[in-house]
C-alpha cells in the first residue's frame, strides 16, 4: 500500500498516525506532488490533521532526545521524496521499540535520516558563512539564494542575531519565499518577483554606496591574495564552487 500525503511536516506526521490507526502493515509513503498512479498498488490519501500530527510529535518528543527532534525535522526540510519514506518509517520504528533504537545505525532509516540531516545542516552552516547581502536603495539588506534544501527555517535565528540592528532580506529563489527582519521580528514572506532581476539587482535599486562598497572589497581581496600561495583545490573543498555567485569577491 502507499501512502500518500501533501506534503507537509503535520500530513507526514498524521500518515504515522493513521498507520497505527490502521495497522494495514508494510507501506511506502508519498506526495501528492511526486505519486504516479499505478494498477498494482493500493493507495490511501491522507487528510492532513493538527490534532493528530501534534499527538504524533508529542509521543516522539517524549521518544527522542532534543538533538535527534532537530535530525527529524533538519531531514524533513531536505525536501527529497525518498527521506519523507525514510522519516515515516523511521518513527513508526521508534514508536515499536524500546528507548534508545535512535542509535541503531544498523537499521536503514536511522541511517538515513542521520545522513540526510547532517547534509542539510552542512547546506545550512554554508548558507551562514557565505551570504553577503547588497544595500538597496530603500535602506534594506537583500539576498537571494537558491540552496539545495529547504535552509531558510534554520537559519533565521543566526541572522537575527549577528544583524539585529538593520532590517534584511533573505529571499529563496527556488522555493519562493523568504525572510524579512523589521528590526523586532522575523516574518515568512513572498513576493511576485522576476527571480533573475532579484537574484542580480540592477544598480538603481542598490544604494549608491554599495557599488563602491563592492569595488573596494574586490581590491582588497586581490590584494591580499598571495599568487605563490595559491591553492585552488584547497579553496574548492572549502567554498565549493557552486557558492561563489554569493560572494562578492568572486564577481570580478
């Protein structure tokens, strides 16, 4: 049998629910978005429910310590079809099991919500550490970004934090959506929008400084780069090509 869901963390955690509910024994779990209709499989459509999600979470809170509730949910916001199936199964075993099944490693969805959150994680230090943001000529910092999982969630509270005293954007190219700071709160966003023009905006919309903040960063970046010290493929596995269009000093 498969499941199928909507795609969301709450219908993903009301499909547990309706499996013990159900007890209909082994099945797959998929979305809505990704399900392609088959004669050989019977499916059930699973009508997201509050209720029943937070019974679900409440039972893993209890379950699960605080850093593998940050696995669970950093694994879900991979957004990849195959680990929303792992995470299912993966908390259908925990509810089977003694405490302490979160450390068997030998069972393959431990495994593979273990792995899948350690990527996102990695994807979300990077998004930290390489984000440069432009001044626009409204007085707002913006970036646009489009990382390869769903990262925004993760990393609102460390942008808050480190630029508390300016109001920023944060905008997800791929997924639509972003961060706004107003200098109190930090609020989901989302905007109709040419994404290209927002991924490099034009310079009417930045201010007039921040072409000469740029230009001047660029310098000292090629100042300070020592050409008998270079050493590309170290650079690489450190800042991943694929990270460059985010800095500054690589736009040269």
């Amino acid at each position: 049998m498969i499941y199928i869901f909507d795609g969301s963390l709450e219908g993903l955690l009301t499909a547990v629910f309706e499996w013990f509910e159900r007890k209909p024994g082994f099945v797959n779990l998929g979305t809505e978005k990704t399900h392609q209709p088959g004669i050989f499989f019977e499916t059930f459509l699973v009508e997201t429910n509050r209720a029943k999600a937070d019974r679900v979470w409440n039972g893993l809170q209890k379950k699960l310590s605080r850093e593998w509730l940050r696995k669970f949910y950093c694994a879900y916001l991979s957004e990849l079809p195959e680990v929303f199936d792992a995470l299912f199964h993966f908390a259908t075993y925990i509810f089977l099991n003694p405490a302490g099944a979160e450390k068997n490693y030998g069972n393959e969805f431990v495994l593979k919500v273990s792995k899948t959150a350690r990527s996102v994680e990695r994807e979300k230090h990077r998004m930290e550490s390489f984000i440069r943001f432009q001044h626009t000529s409204d007085g707002v910092f913006y970036c646009g970004i489009d990382p390869d999982f769903n990262v925004l969630p993760l990393i609102a509270n460390h942008f808050k934090n480190r630029y508390a005293d300016q109001q920023w954007i944060i905008y997800d190219l791929k997924r639509h959506y972003g961060l706004f700071y107003d200098l109190n709160k930090v609020e989901e966003m989302t905007m109709n929008i040419n994404s290209q023009a927002f991924k490099n905006p034009k310079s009417n919309q930045l201010d007039e400084k921040e072409i000469l903040y740029a230009n001047l960063w660029k310098d000292y970046f090629k100042s300070t780069n020592i050409e008998s010290r270079k050493n590309t493929k170290l650079h690489v596995q450190h800042v991943p090509k694929r990270y460059w269009k985010y800095l500054t000093e690589k736009q040269i």
